[in-house]
C-alpha cells in the first residue's frame, strides 16, 4: 500500500512531458488520503490536469465515505474487480510527484519505521492511477466528485527490503498508451510492473505518520544510529 507521497519541488513537476499544464500547486511533503491531488487525465481526444480528492469514489456508490478505503488498487486484480474495472476501462489517469513513503516492519520494535523513496536522480514521476466523478443520486444536479487511486505492484529492487508492495511508477514512452481509454485492457495491464530503473530510500521520522505534518522535516533522512 502507498499511503502517503508529495511532490517537494511543483516546479519540476511542471517538466514532466504531460502534454497538459498542472494546475497552481504549492510544495507538498506528506500528502494523505481524502486530499485534493493532481491528477493528469484524457477526456476524448484532449488531456487535461485537474486536483482530485485521492481515494476513490465508483460511480454507483451510495455514500462517498467508500472513497476512504479505496486508496490503492493492486494492479494484478483492478480490472475484475468491481470498484475498479469500469475505471481501468475508461478513466486511467497519472499523479505526478517526487517521492512516495512506505512503512517497514521491523522485528523487536513496536511500530513500523516510515521510509522516504525517490528515483536516484531525484527527478520526478508519474504514477499510475485510475479515476471517477461521483454524483449523489438524491441530487444528480450538484458537482459531480472526481476522485482516484494509485495502482500499486510488486516491490523492485529497492523497495524489497521495506514493503511487498510498492505504486506503479510508469515511464513516459509508456503515458499515451496508459492515458487513452481506447488502448486495449491487455496493453494498458502490461504497463504495470515493479520499476526497473534506480531509486534511493532513507529512513525518516514518524512526523510523517501524522498527516497534519507538513514540512520538510517529514522527508527528512534520520541522522545516523
């Protein structure tokens, strides 16, 4: 599970070659579920970005408290399950940032140790995501919701030793492909696969377990011993 990630430099997210510009964003160190998030997408033949609330809310829902518990979808199984497949078919998306947490359980101790991962050039990525727009059915004319979720694989090298699970961090030569809602599911299910390239982690404070933390601090190495 990927439950926290942040984007330190939203200017560098901005280089990305999303083919779209990211809405106003302001430095971001620990960004949780139920927050607004940016969010890439294709709507016909156009792109769009967009902040979304992170976990997702299916269409049929009946209340979008659901949304809490749809954070994550794992990669193998989202296009048969039924929170997911109708958004795997037709509304993939990407989130941009720059580096991702993950928590490690470490025998002896008591809690988990929270880990800060980036790419080793510290350069930023898109993540692989899905989404929704949710209308209440007792008011179908108010603001739809648009929500989404991370896709998340097998860990890579790096993130072995941490979690069993790490987010789907997809290369550029790969954003068409995922982004179009006419690729076909098979070619859309064979981007998904634990990232080849090298990345860095370093252990850091348990700040970070408490979203009303927002700082530098939270991705901070913890100094040595």
């Amino acid at each position: 599970m990927c439950g926290r990630y942040g984007f330190q430099d939203p200017a560098r997210l901005g280089l990305l070659p999303l083919g779209v510009t990211l809405p106003p964003l302001t430095p971001r160190f620990n960004v949780a579920p139920s927050q607004p998030v940016p969010l890439v997408r294709q709507r016909g033949e156009a792109r769009d970005a967009i902040l979304a609330r992170w976990g997702l809310v299916p269409f049929w829902a009946d209340d979008p408290a659901i949304g809490h518990r749809l954070v994550n979808a794992r990669s193998e199984t989202a296009a048969a399950k039924p929170a997911f497949r109708a958004a795997f078919r037709h509304r993939r998306a990407l989130m941009p940032a720059d580096l991702f947490y993950e928590w490690q359980v470490v025998p002896g101790q008591k809690g988990k140790q929270p880990w800060c991962i980036r790419l080793a050039d510290g350069a930023p990525f898109a993540m692989a995501a899905l989404w929704e727009q949710w209308t209440p059915k007792a008011s179908p004319e108010s603001e739809p919701l648009v929500s989404c979720c991370l896709l998340t694989t097998d860990p890579n090298a790096t993130m072995r030793p941490i979690h069993d699970r790490m987010p789907v961090i997809l290369p550029p030569d790969a954003w068409d492909t995922w982004l179009d809602p006419a690729s076909p599911a098979g070619e859309a299910q064979a981007l998904l696969v634990p990232y080849p390239g090298p990345m860095v982690a370093h252990p850091v404070s348990t700040l970070v377990n408490n979203p009303r933390h927002e700082d530098p601090a939270c991705c901070a190495p913890l100094p040595p011993g």
